[in-house]
C-alpha cells in the first residue's frame, strides 16, 4: 500500500521500496524485543539507528 501511495507524492519507486522494508525490519525488530522479550546485541542496535537516519536521508 506505502508503495501505491508514493506515487501521489511523486516519490522514487525505488526509495518507496527502500523505505517500505527499512520499516518492516524496524517493527519486527521492536516486536522481537517488547513481545518476545529477545536481547538486542549492539550490532542489531547500531543497524536500526542507522536504518532510522538512511530514512530521513533518503527523504
């Protein structure tokens, strides 16, 4: 659905796509740790902030 709504905005199909699965990672990975109660490592840490800033860059 992100996808068909990106073309209203005239948004690069490709960056809708980048973005579309940077925020199913990011919400499975808060899932994984608020529900399942799974320790993060700082290497999973460190990947969410840097998918949380590619975002607002690539906007």
């Amino acid at each position: 659905m992100f996808l068909v709504q990106s073309y209203k905005y005239d948004m690069n199909i490709v960056a809708a796509g980048i973005i579309q699965v940077l925020f199913n990672t990011i919400i499975l990975v808060l899932v994984t740790y608020f529900y399942f109660h799974e320790d993060l490592t700082s290497l999973q840490v460190a990947g969410v902030i840097l998918g949380i800033i590619s975002i607002y860059l690539i906007k």
